[in-house]
C-alpha cells in the first residue's frame, strides 16, 4: 500500500516539519497556521512509519484540545488508537502519580484539591495554628504558596505566621492523602529524580514526544518533559512566542530559548501563513507585534484578500459602547448571509468589563455565552453540601468524608486525621468505619477528639434516618450552622453569605424538581446526574461569545469587537505597575485578540469608564492603537490621535478645576 504524500495534503512548511520524525524539533507556528493539522499529520506519519501508538506521548494543555487532536488522528488513521497518549500536562501527571506515588509516601488513592479545596483547607491550618481567618487574605495566601511550592517565590521574606501556616497546610495536604495541580507537575519530577529506574521505564514507554502551545509551558513543565526526552531525544515543540500570555500562572516563553540550549541538534521549522484571517488583520496583528524585540521573527501572511478594513469606534461612555456593540451585533445578524449569534466574539481585557456587556446584551435579547466563569456545581458551598450527601449515601466515600469532616469545625484536626487514617489502613476498612470504631475505645485519640468524632457519627447517622430527601439539604446546613461558619468567614461581606445560602437555596430546588420530574428517582440518582452532565442542559451553541482575551486564545470568530481598548486596561496599570516589562506581555495579549477574527474586527473603546471604587473616571485610547498603520483602519468618527489629544484637554482642565 503507498505511503501518505504529506506534500499532496499540507504546506511546503507544513509538509517539512510533518516528516521529520526523529530527533529535537521546533516549530514556530504563527497564529491560524494550521498547526493541529499539521501536528494530527505528522503522528500519522509516525504511525504509518511503523512507529508503536504505545510510544508516542502527545502533551496538550485543555482537554478540549487533547481531545480535537485524539479524535483527528483517530478519524485520519481510521483506527481505535488505544495506546495513543494525547492528553494535557496535568492529566499526565496524574496517571504518572496514579502509578508511582506510593514511592512518596502517599497512597494510591490520593484526592485532586482544586482552589476551593486548598482555601478551605488554608482556612482549617490557619485555625489549627492559632491564628485568625479575618487576619488573612485567603485567595491571596494560596497564590503565594503556590508560587512557593513551584520555586516562583521564597519564604524568605515571611513573617513567622505566614511560614507557620505553610508548613501546616504542607502536612495537613500529606496527611489528608491530597495533592493539588502544582503537584501534578512537581510530583512525578520528584518521582523521576530520586527514583531513576521509574524514569527510565517512562521513557522507555514514550520514546516519541510531542508538546503542543509550548510557549505556554511552565519551567517545570519543560522539566518534566526534558527528563523524559533526554534519552532518545525524540521531541517536537510547536509554539509561538508571539502568543505567550500566561506568564502570571508560571508559562516562560524563554522556555523556547533553553530548548535550544537543551537540544543543541534540533532542526528548526516557521508556520508562517496564516489560513484564518484576512490580509487587513494580519498586517496590523504583524505591525503590532514587531514592537516586541525578545521574539523569533516571523511574519503572518495569507493567499486570501485584504478584506475590508478594522472599524475602530469610540463611544462617550462605557455603558453608550456596550449599548452600541449590541446594535451592531443585531445589524450584523440581519445583514450578514449566514451568519450565526455563534460566529460573534466580543473579547474584553478583564473579567471585570465582562458584566455591563452582559447585562446590557441581556437586556436587548442577546444570547449570550460567558466562557470561562465558574460551574454552579465548582462552587465551594455547593461542593460542601453535596460532600455531604455522598457520605450519607456511601460511607466508603473517603474523599467527600475528608472534605467534609472539619467544615464547619468540630476539633478533628490534622493530628486526629493521621490516626484515623492509619488505622483504617491497618484494618482494611474506610474512615467512616474506623470513626465509629476508634470512639469505642483509646485507640490513641484523646477524651475530647472521641467525643467530637461521637458527636460527628451521630449526626451522620441522624441525618441517614432521614426519610424525606427534599428537606435534607436544609436540615444539614441548619445543624451545621453553615451560615453562621460562612458569617465568621466574611465578617465584613454580608452579601456574599447571602450570595452563597442562595445558591444553596438553588441546589435544594434543582434537587426537589429532579425529585418530581423523575417518578421514582431518589437522591442518589440526582448524585449520579450532577456528576454525569452537571444538571446544566447543553445549548445549541449559537450565542454571542463573550469573553476575556485570555480566554480567547485558540479560538476564532468570523467577526471580534474588542471592547474597552483603553489605556490602562490593555496594556494592563496593574501589570505595568508590577513590572514595566509586563508591557511585551500585553502587547501579545491584544495581538492574540486581534488574530482571533477571521472576517471583520471592531475595535471599541470609551471616553469614560467606572473605576472598581465606583467612580467615573477620565480614559485615553490605548497607545498599542498607535502602532497599527492609519490606512488599516475606518474610523467611524475622529482618529485615536485626535481623541486622544482632546482627551488628554479634558483632563487637564479638569485637574485645573480641583486645584480651585
């Protein structure tokens, strides 16, 4: 049978980069350059070589991703596939982990704590070392532990407290058998680098390796993967240092430069055309960009016409630009042959210009998508109780008891846990059962840790006796007292108690209509479909897509707006204010937003804005608007230079009108 001419199917660029097989490879992709066809290609390549679907590891960084890519090379191949490796950093990690991390001294059942988790926890270990939840910011805390716990920060400059609480939550999480995702990264390297004949078996199982998105790679993550690839050397990087944004969550675009370093003989590839966007776009993403000087020189270009120029509008207000996005949607919808609510992206800077646009879309009968906000069912409180009702339903469900056994709470500490722990595992039998066995005797536990733990066993056992579903919920949050624990926790935030019991309130509701419409059904069942399908329907899709620019990345619209394209929000104050070098980031950011049109790109922004106090204040447009050549853009009214130099009037008049 013939083998596959990659020539006949992609790019003279693509085509080059597919075949090569063996050895250290990069490949910079530009944005919209066919990069998952390419990548899909090249591993049926691989196969059609005769290379074992077992060896090859193809890493990813969202499960959507990992998943396009699986089913592509599936659809290609027109074979199962099963060996195949495609997934995320992260999922590979956790299979590494779920293999070898008895060598840590974990148990193989160990627990995944997301943010939600690790706050809860923070808040127990600051407790348990005698210090006051209000005294701390929580969010704040487990960012810095985080940082520390990946290398990205130190201790050093700690007060004793703050240290204190590291080292608790550090034995609290090993005692409690959990790791989170920064674990997921460190874990399996610290497996790899003190137990060589691990590292050796995986790399002996992944002799061919694949990372797609490298710019977005960690130091870390780079480090995982070099250790695996340093035996055969049979690893391909494709990423874009153009498209690096992530850097506030630990991604090194430098990371290009040490592969280099690391892999000396690599043979090196540009994806440079651009199959997406229109010529217009990509000369002013290209003029952009160039202002960047740390980055691997490419330049964008497409066979496909110039289209029509970049609509840059300004608005009196940030409430007159959402009004006028919403217009424009609505005429563009009317006009534009085929096209779909769906095939619109409105891409904004931060979260925090994400809800005027939302509720205004809302208000003119605008379907509308929020993407990347968090699943009622992630919700910390939701978690909490629904924790609960697993228990009752299960009692070997070690993961929801672990959870829930010290929220709100009760005096079962870490130390408590440790023993409860090493004695189920002595006897072979679950927590829940080694609590109502250790409170018949000593069993090591103090006077006062049996009695808590009595006290918590009756509970469970009174709330399993219940015989009304529906109003089980409610009872549970009432004996808890879980409002007054969510009071103490946000002393100065009343709203957000009453915004956390609402959505309580909501999940007792869903619980009771599942109960009614679904004759026979009982509380397990709903369990069992919250888990499945997170009692949310699937929509057809077809809604404005309303995001930020973060969130963008790796998707395309047919037509973008950008709004609130204002100095001070992209490039980012914050950002600036943290590191003047932060500028190249944002200027990556917007070039990332403006690659995401295919068709038409509107570019928006205000005169005013309301501060986060309340305030409305004065904005000038964004100086990277300076930076794309004139005769690219339509203005609807005055240019950004001219507005911005009656901006700039008006603010100093302003400030003459203080001074008086």
């Amino acid at each position: 049978m013939p083998k596959t001419d990659l020539s006949k199917l992609l790019n003279k660029e693509q085509a080059a980069a597919a075949s090569q097989i063996e050895g250290p490879l990069l490949i910079i992709a530009g944005a919209g350059s066919g990069k998952t066809r390419m990548i899909t290609y090249r591993i049926a390549h691989m196969l059609e070589e005769g290379i074992d679907e077992k060896s090859i590891l193809a890493l990813t960084f969202t499960n959507k991703a990992a998943k396009e890519m699986s089913d592509r090379i599936r659809a290609l191949v027109k074979k199962p596939l099963k060996g195949l490796t495609a997934t995320t950093f992260h999922s590979f990690g956790l299979g590494i982990l779920k293999q070898y991390i008895q060598h840590l001294g974990y148990h193989n059942d160990f627990t995944l704590y997301d943010t939600n988790d690790n706050e809860a926890l923070i808040k127990n270990c600051i407790v348990a070392c005698g210090y006051q939840i209000p005294d701390y910011n929580v969010r704040t805390l487990l960012s810095f532990f985080s940082n520390v716990k990946t290398g990205r920060e130190t201790m050093e400059n700690a007060d004793g407290a703050i240290a204190e609480i590291y080292r608790e939550w550090l034995l609290t999480q090993k005692a409690y058998n959990v790791v989170d995702f920064d674990d997921l990264i460190l874990l399996p390297i610290r497996i790899f680098e003190t137990k060589p004949w691990v590292l050796e078996a995986v790399q002996e199982r992944f002799r061919y390796i694949m990372v797609d998105e490298f710019q977005d790679t960690s130091l870390l993550q780079y480090r995982l993967v070099s250790l695996i690839a340093s035996k055969y050397r049979n690893i391909a990087v494709v990423g874009d240092d153009d498209q690096s944004i992530y850097s506030w969550r630990g991604a090194n675009y430098r990371n290009i430069l040490e592969f280099e370093k690391d892999f000396p003989e690599r043979k090196e590839f540009k994806l440079e055309r651009n199959y997406r966007s229109t010529g217009n776009i990509l000369t002013a993403a290209n003029a952009l960009i160039i202002h960047n000087s740390e980055r691997k020189a490419k330049k964008l270009w497409t066979e496909e016409g110039s289209g029509s120029a970049i609509s840059i509008k300004h608005h009196p207000t940030s409430e007159a630009e959402a009004y006028w996005i919403g217009a424009q949607i609505k005429e563009e919808i009317r006009m534009v042959r085929d096209l779909r609510y769906g095939d619109i992206g409105v891409l904004v800077r931060t979260n925090a210009l994400i809800s005027e646009l939302e509720n205004i879309f809302a208000e003119m009968n605008i379907p509308t998508r929020v993407s990347g906000g968090q699943s009622f069912f992630d919700r910390r409180e939701i978690r909490d109780i629904l924790c609960y009702l697993k228990v009752l339903l299960n009692k070997h469900d070690d993961v929801s008891l672990l959870r829930i056994i010290n929220i709100p709470r009760r005096g079962i500490g870490r130390t408590t846990v440790e023993k409860l722990r090493a004695y189920a595992d002595e006897k072979t039998i679950s927590l829940y059962e080694a609590m109502e066995s250790m409170t018949g005797d000593t069993g090591g536990l103090s006077q006062k840790a049996r009695e808590n733990i009595r006290a918590f066993s009756a509970k469970l056992e009174g709330w399993k006796a219940s015989a009304s579903p529906e109003n089980l919920i409610r009872r549970i949050v009432d004996d808890i007292h879980y409002q007054a624990m969510l009071s103490e926790e946000y002393p100065e935030s009343p709203k957000t108690v009453d915004f956390k019991m609402h959505g309580i309130e909501i999940l007792e509701t869903r619980l009771k209509r599942y109960l009614e419409m679904n004759e026979g059904a009982d509380l397990k069942d709903y369990l069992n479909a919250v888990a499945i399908v997170g009692d949310e329907k699937e929509d057809d899709g077809n809604k404005v897509n309303l995001m930020t620019m973060h969130a963008s990345k790796g998707l395309e619209f047919r037509i973008v707006h950008l709004a609130g394209i204002e100095d001070d929000v992209i490039p980012s104050a914050r950002a600036l204010e943290e590191n003047a070098k932060n500028i190249d980031e944002e200027r990556r950011l917007f070039y990332v937003a403006i690659t995401r049109a295919r068709e038409k790109l509107v570019i928006n922004y205000a005169d005013t804005r309301i501060s986060r106090e309340g305030e409305e204040k004065l904005v000038l447009p964004s100086r990277f608007l300076e930076e794309i050549p004139k005769d690219l853009l339509k203005n609807e009214e005055k240019s950004p230079e001219e507005l911005k130099k009656e901006q700039i009037a008006r603010m100093k008049a302003m400030l003459e009108r203080n001074k008086k």
